[in-house]
C-alpha cells in the first residue's frame, strides 16, 4: 500500500447504506476467508465499496473526506453491524497499513478490526459504459426459453442450473 496510515471519514447513514448494498455479494460460505470481507477502497474524494462471492460482483461509491488513500479488507458482518448501530453522525476511520488494523471511531463509540490486506481480494472486472452487444429484452426471453428446459432445477451442482452466454464479436451463443 505504501502509506502506514489512511485516514477518512464519511456519514453514518452513507456508509451504512452502502454496507447493506454490497452486503448482497458476500459470500455466506467459502473456503477463502477474505470472501467474508468488504474491499475498502479510496480515491480523493469517495470511499468505494465492493463485495464479491465469485460469482456476483457489487461495487458502491459513497462521498466521504479523504486524508490518505489506500485499500484494505474487513469482515462484512462486523462492520455492517456495528456502523449500523452507531449514531447518525460522522465516523473516522483509519487503516494501520503495518498491523492491518482498521479503526473506526464516531462520538464516544470506537472498534479496532483485523482486516485483511486487499492484495488478497479477487481483482473485480472493470465495466465500461459502452455495451459491448444489443439485444432487445423479447429476444432475449425467447433465447432463454428456448435452453432453459435442460438447465438442472437446483443449485446441487450450480454450474449445470445456468444458462451459458457467450458473446464472440456481434454473435450471441
């Protein structure tokens, strides 16, 4: 990361609000224990959350005030749990890049979590705004129809319960 300490602070209500966003892709049960954590991650001006559990990636922006820049991983239900239950008001936090601490403080409530280095997290895929293919929702509906019925009808092998598209140029498999 290259800095010892990152230094931010934001709104309660924005980062509780985020939290319960990206809390949808984390994953409930996994082999890899940063799955069960949220990326933090800042640029000048906001504070960028993301979730991952291999298959689904959401990602949040909020605004905060940001002193020193950096990434690092903590526990999603630790942290949205105790942000949940702190007061609407502004929360300091700060990374210990050195120890992998991450300290949050707002009012007279304060937590230190052991976070883990965001080097570990899965690379989350870039998405641009330009669509890299067009196809009208009723085509669409009709494709899937078409291949759904020899999709398996539960999640005991979840590779085999989907529907694989693939894009090659303009043709659409």
């Amino acid at each position: 990361m290259g800095v010892s300490k990152v230094k931010i602070s934001c709104l309660q209500e924005n980062l509780s609000r985020g939290l319960s966003t990206v809390g949808y892709a984390v994953a409930s049960r996994s082999a890899l224990p940063v799955l069960s954590n949220i990326l933090l991650t800042t640029d000048s001006s906001s504070l960028k959350l993301a979730a991952t559990d291999l298959q689904m990636v959401i990602t949040c922006k909020i605004p905060c005030e940001v002193d020193e820049t950096g990434a690092t991983t903590v526990p999603a239900k630790l942290l949205s749990e105790f942000i949940g239950g702190l007061p609407n008001d502004e929360i300091e936090m700060t990374l210990n890049a050195a120890n992998q601490t991450m300290h949050f403080k707002s009012g007279r409530f304060q937590a230190n979590v052991k976070a883990i280095d965001a080097e570990d997290f899965p690379m989350i895929p870039v998405v641009t705004d330009q669509p890299a293919a067009g196809l009208g929702g009723h085509q669409l509906k009709r494709l899937i129809t078409e291949v759904s019925f020899a999709a398996a009808p539960d999640d005991a092998r979840p590779v085999l319960a989907g529907v694989l598209l693939s894009l090659d140029g303009t043709k659409l498999t």
